[in-house]
C-alpha cells in the first residue's frame, strides 16, 4: 500500500494514495480511526462528485445520462503525490476519460493533510479547469472508534455542539433524503450516544448552527472536529451496531426522494465557474 506517515509530538497519522484516505489517527500509538474491519471496509473516504446517492445512481446532463454510484468515484481513485514531508502531505485528482465516463465535467481535487501539535486538518480544494460550470458535491466520512477506549462504555459516549442545535433533523428513505424533517434528538448542545440513534440509517443536520462539534466520554481522549466551507453534517454508524462512529462535514447531500431532473439542478451542490477554486476544511483536534 502506498501510503505516507506524518508525525508530530505525540500525533501520528497516515494517508494512502488510493482515494487519498486517511487510514490512521494516533495519539501516543494509540489508534483513534476505524481500521476498516468487516462491519464496514474503509476508514475516512472522501465523497466526491456526489454525497449521498443519485435516484437510480443516474446523473442527467444535457440529455445523456451518467451512471454515478452512492458516494461519487473520488474514494476508489488513486491520487497522485504532490507533496510530502514530516508533518504535511498534498495529493490530486483530475478528470479523465474515466470519470468523464461518469461525470462529464472537468476538474482538479487537491487534499492537503497537514499535521501540527495538537491536530489534523485536512483542506479540500476544487477548481473548474473546463469551459463550462462545475457543479458537485463533497463530503467527508471519518470514523472514529467508538468506543474510544477499550471497557468504556459504547452509550457514556456524547457529542457536544459548539452552540444549540433546535432544528429538526433529516434522515434517508431507500438512499435518498426524505420529504420530511423530523425533531432533533440533540438536548441543546447534547447528543447522548447509543446504537439506536441510528436504527434508521444517518442522523443529518442540513443547517447546523455550529461549526465545531467534541466527542468523547469520561475517561478517554476526546475529539472535536471542526469545519468550514462544509453546509451539512451527518452523523452515522451501521444500523445493525458497529464500533465507529462517523462524523462527517458535506457540501451537498443525497437527492430529494422524487428528485430526477438534471443534474446541475439538484439541490444542495456548490457551482464554480471556469477558472474558478473553493476550498472547504475540516480540522481533528485530539485532547
């Protein structure tokens, strides 16, 4: 696997060439990122052109129509190094016959992974080399174990919001955004977390009044994942139980459930002009 090391006190980390993954997140040798086991094989993908799923997995653009699976094609692309060194790495990602095969657009995604102290942050920038406007989506997808640390309990677990969080909720019906939201299960700041949070898939917040988030429980190391550039946020584990839990800032979301006009018309995607870049982030700050 070809894959790269940052260190920095008492933070290690490591990123792979394929999908520009990261695939581990140490504090003092200690892991804290899902090690992609059976329950679910990757550890923090990116999602890219697409968050979410399509109706049929089917892009339409000018008449023709595009196969695009759950996800987008970022995550199964190896990316290419364009910078290495102790503490920072920077990979990329341009259109080519394949993915124009899928998505007939131009594009360049960089990932910046740059590691200091007390922190990871990941910078995703996107540029429009084409003629014409881009429009996509991207997320991402850490999961971070849950527990955090063998003989804590999965439910002494919580997120804490940087501020309140009233908004209703959404969740997904057969893969694609359901027509109705539904009331929070955050208390104020507070999302107490147990396994049947998540009996009907991913709870997503579509306008969350914060940008920062801290996860942890009595005991054990604590995580707050901050962002910017990034709208939505989704909060999954696997319906049946699994020991991670994904935290993850998106640009964009699944389709609407009957949502199946063109593509450059679905809601929630960002759209750049020609010649024009965006960067969105996320930071892991490890206590």
């Amino acid at each position: 696997m070809d894959r790269h090391t940052l260190r920095n006190g008492r933070l290690g980390a490591a990123i792979k060439a394929d999908g520009a993954e990261l695939c581990s997140l140490t504090l003092d040798g200690r892991e804290l990122l899902w090690q992609a086991g059976p329950e679910w094989p990757r550890h923090a993908p990116v999602l890219f052109p697409v968050v979410g799923r399509l109706k049929d997995d089917t892009l339409r653009h000018r008449g023709r129509t595009f196969r695009v699976t759950q996800h987008g094609f970022a995550r199964d692309r190896r990316f290419t190094w364009e910078e290495r060194t102790p503490t920072l790495c920077r990979l990329s990602l341009c259109d080519d016959d394949a993915t124009r095969a899928q998505y007939p657009f131009a594009f360049r995604l960089e990932l910046i992974f740059d590691l200091d102290a007390e922190g990871l942050t990941i910078r995703h920038r996107i540029a429009n080399p084409g003629s014409e406007a881009l429009p996509a989506s991207l997320g991402v997808h850490p999961a971070f174990l849950w527990p955090l640390q063998d003989g804590i309990a999965k439910d002494a677990h919580e997120l804490l919001f940087e501020t309140d969080e009233p908004a209703p909720i959404r969740r997904v019906d057969g893969g694609l955004l359901a027509p109705q939201p539904e009331p929070t299960p955050i208390e104020g700041r507070r999302l107490p977390l147990n396994e049947g949070l998540f009996a009907r898939d991913a709870v997503i917040l579509d306008r969350p009044a914060s940008r920062s988030v801290r996860y942890g429980a009595p005991g054990a190391p604590s995580l707050t994942i901050s962002w910017e550039g990034f709208r939505e946020l989704g909060i999954w584990s696997k319906p049946s139980g699994a020991p991670f839990l994904c935290i993850e800032p998106w640009h964009g979301h699944a389709s609407p459930a009957g949502f199946d006009g063109e593509f450059t018309d679905k809601p929630g995607l960002l759209h750049l002009a020609p010649g024009a870049m965006r960067e969105l982030s996320y930071r892991i700050a490890v206590g």
